[in-house]
C-alpha cells in the first residue's frame, strides 16, 4: 500500500529570499516591508485591491523598480546566490532574459508587436546565442503548439492576434529559455471569461508541468486560488495575512482577508 | 508514534470581524489518534464542529493551539505549525480528502480530474488512466461521461467524480467528509466497499457519515464533538 519512495522532506534551498522591502510613495502608497521566501516550483500568489502595493512590490522582485530598502536573493542555475540590487543592471537583464520570465497585464508591454510571432519567441533564443535558423523555426511552432496557436501563424504579427492569443503568445516567449521563475501581473486581465478559462487551464498545466516558480500578482481571488499554493494578502504596503491558499481563501482571519473573501460572488 | 494520526488539545475558534467581532470556539482541547487500518466516524449533531475537525486535519482551516501530528515519510509531520510547501507534500503522498462538494474547474474532463492526484505523484499516464476508469467504472459513471467536465453534472455525479478522485490513490491518511450524502443505495455499497478495502489496507479513516447503516458497516469507532470538553468514546460498532 505504500507505495512511493520513502524519502524524507529535504530542507531545500530558497529560490528566492525576499528582505525587508520598502518602497513607498506616500505613507501606505507602495510596498512598506515585506519578506518571504520562495522555493523551486512554489506559486506564490499576491493578492490585495487597487492601491495595495502588489504590482509595486512585483517590480521591486523582478528588477525593474529599485526598492529604497531591502534585498532580493536569487540563487541561480550554477547554484551562486545573486544579490539582486548589487550586481549590475546588465546581469539583471541577463537574468530577465534566461532563467527569469515576466508576463505583463498587457502583453503589448511584453511583446514585439511589429515582429512576427516566430520572431518574437526567437529573440530570447538568439539573445542567449540561438543561430540556427532552422532549430530556431522549430522552436517557434513547437512553442506556439504549446500555448494553443497554429503553428502557421508563425509569420504574423501579434497585432493581427485576439488578447487572448497575444498573451499565450507572451507566456510562449518567456518560458522559450527555460526559465525557473516567471513573475505574472495580473495574466487574465480584461480577457473575457471563456478566455480566461482556457488561459488559467494552460498556465495551471504548463506551470505543473515544467515544475516552475511563479509569483503572481492578482486581485482576482478566484485566479489565486486555481493557480497558487501560497497567498499573501495585501493591504496598504503591508501584507497582512500569508499562509496555504485554501487555508487563507476558506478560513481567513485578518479583518480585511475576511472581507475580501466574503466580498466575492460564489467564492 | 505509532499511530497514523495524533491530534492534542485542538482548540479551534473562528472570529468574524466584519459581523460585530462575533466569536465562537468550535473545537475546545479535542484529542485522539488514529492508527492503521482504522476507521473512525465523527459524531455531534450539526454545528459541533465535525466538518471543522475533518478541515484541520488537512490543514484546510487553521487551529489556535494544538498540535496534528501525522505519519508522513517515515517522521512526523505537525499540520498546525508546518510550512505551505510542507502540507502540500503531505497532501500529496499521505493524507486524502473528500470534500461534500466537488469543486469543478473549467475544461479539466471528468478523467483527469480523478486521475490528477496520482499524476502529481509521479504515476504513469497509462496507471492514473487504468486506476480512475476502473474507479469511474464502480462508481456508474458513464463511459460518454468521461471526456467531459463535470460541471454540467448532477450533485450525485460530482460527488462520485469527487470519491473517484479521493481514491485514485492509496493514500495512508484519508478523509471523508459525508461522501455517501448524495448518492442511491447502489453507490452507497460501491463507496462502503471502497472504504472498506482501503480500512483493510491498512489506511487511517476519519470520517463524518450521517447515513447510520454506512457508518455501522465502516466504522470501528466513534469520536462524539459538542460538549465543550471533548469526549472520546470507544464504541465498538457491530459490523
């Protein structure tokens, strides 16, 4: 009966570690100290309303916001623990190029929208030395087959795509490198719920399936609990509740956590 | 520890902010355990704090105080205290649960939402397959059912997709929270027989059954909630 290998829990090494982060705009404007750790394949989700400082805190994590306090700990694929705001803006790039992904709200912001598809999932490959071009036309469909486009929409540009299509398109060109840990603000937003659906059914299959870190960003309650192990709850810069998704969502015990959850239509 | 399951001093109580910081303790200093290849049944009336129990035990609602500790991996695992990652790898390998409802996904077919535990432990494709049709198959769900999601489904047909779920995989630890509720004589005996191979393989049960002729065929005996101390009483329930 019992069947799996009986390997006990290993402590396993922190893919990222999250210090002491502020960054405000005004008082209860922005991030006001958060920390947390994030381990291989965890999904971490954030949720809060408007104003709550989660997207603030997403760009300080995925580099394109500096924080005014606090550090970000990426151990990388060589295993080597980066300093996130001290090495130099290139290497942050470096690493927004390989082992890291961001899919924006909008995915003109993360999308090439005058280049073809083929080309926009090429880029990553050719900016980590991809030359051939065969291997990397290939790499185009197999992505798009991925992600639920036809393949022969290879040539066109994402102008010619529904929202939908534009954001697998995006997911497409990031998760290309093979990264470790996508950071994804508000992935469904203002798509239609029959497309939502089948996008939140293809990021659930390709994140369990590649085994991947994700940090998301939502205020939908609904969409965090679908994708995410983990939640932390936004309010004012703060994070006022974390725990088990399930946990956070069917038993909350902050004030505003309880009003959020009950706050929502058939949760 | 020997047993599957040892649950000390529980206290359990829900505040509700938003409702005039009405407060109220459901679960007061609750302790027992469970060993292998029993099956014990939750007992109080409604409101005592059975569905509460059954929660806690999968770290679906978090006690104040108290420990769970579970057989996980050849240690043991305290589901109160444990981190995030480390309750979703005893929800993966050792403790099974179903809920009263089954909580449907958009366009997850019917086949892999019951095979969906034992892929994510590694089993095959063809084995996950094997396992939920021959689970399906006990349970009347319709072969043209399969491809399908269950949204569309009767509440008696969820439910049986949810069981078919909870039992594609030998977990050590499960959890029943009411599952023969919706269902027709016929399935109430498939799920019986279910529960009853798996007490016979050696899993720990804790269950709540409000059907008597259930849980007097599954039971070995009964933990009674509603007083405000706990009272454990051994029954030995004829089968």
């Amino acid at each position: 009966m019992m069947h799996a290998e009986q390997t006990p829990m290993e402590a396993a090494t922190p893919l990222l570690q999250v210090q002491g982060i502020r960054k405000l705009y005004a008082p209860g404007k922005g991030v006001d100290g958060v920390d947390f750790d994030l381990y291989p394949g965890e999904i971490l989700g954030i949720v809060g309303e408007s104003g709550s400082g989660k997207t603030t805190l997403l760009g300080c994590l995925s580099g394109s916001l500096i924080p005014d306090q606090g550090r970000v700990f990426y151990r990388n694929r060589d295993d080597r623990k980066l300093d996130l705001y001290n090495i130099s803006e290139s290497d942050r790039r470096v690493l927004l190029r390989t082992e890291w992904g961001v899919v924006h709200q909008h995915a003109r912001d993360g999308l090439r929208m005058s280049v073809s598809a083929g080309a926009n999932i090429g880029e990553r490959l050719m900016a980590v030395g991809g030359r051939h071009y065969g291997q990397l036309r290939e790499a185009g469909e197999n992505w798009l087959r991925e992600v639920e486009i036809d393949p022969v929409r290879i040539n066109d540009t994402p102008r010619t795509f529904s929202g939908g299509m534009q954001q697998r398109l995006q997911i497409a060109r990031n998760l290309v490198t093979g990264p470790r840990l996508i950071f994804m603000d508000e992935p469904t937003g203002g798509l239609d719920v029959s497309v939502q659906a089948r996008l939140l059914d293809l990021l659930r299959n390709l994140v369990m399936d590649l085994g991947l870190a994700v940090v998301l960003v939502t205020h939908d309650l609904a969409v965090a609990r679908l994708l995410s192990h983990r939640l932390m709850v936004m309010k004012q810069g703060k994070v006022v509740e974390h725990g088990l998704t399930d946990q956070v969502l069917d038993d909350p015990r902050h004030p505003y956590t309880q009003l959020l959850v009950s706050s929502v239509l058939g949760n | 520890m020997s047993a599957m399951i040892r649950v000390d001093n529980l206290c359990k109580g829900f505040t509700l902010h938003n409702q005039g910081g009405v407060s109220y303790q459901v679960l007061d200093q609750v302790s027992f355990t469970v060993g292998r290849g029993e099956c014990v049944v939750l007992d109080g009336p409604s409101g005592s704090g059975k569905s509460t129990l059954l929660r806690s035990l999968y770290a679906n609602y978090k006690p104040e105080s108290g420990r769970i500790w579970v057989r996980h991996k050849n240690s043991e695992v305290d589901l109160v205290s444990a981190l995030p990652r480390d309750v979703i790898d005893v929800r993966k390998h050792t403790i099974g649960y179903v809920s009263q409802f089954l909580r449907v996904i958009p366009r997850v077919s019917t086949l892999e939402v019951v095979m969906e535990p034992a892929r994510r432990l590694g089993i095959s494709r063809e084995e996950s397959l094997a396992r939920a049709q021959d689970l399906l198959r006990r349970l009347n769900i319709p072969e043209r059912l399969w491809s399908l999601a269950p949204s569309t489904f009767s509440g008696g047909e969820q439910q049986r997709v949810n069981i078919a779920r909870g039992f594609v995989v030998d977990y050590p630890v499960l959890l029943l929270d009411e599952p023969t509720a919706s269902l027709d004589a016929g399935n109430r005996e498939v799920v019986v027989d279910l529960i009853r191979s798996a007490r016979d393989s050696g899993s720990a049960i804790v269950g709540i059954f409000h059907d008597a002729d259930v849980r007097n065929r599954v039971a070995d005996r009964a933990i009674a909630l509603g007083a405000r101390k706990m009272h454990s009483i051994a029954e030995e329930i004829q089968s």
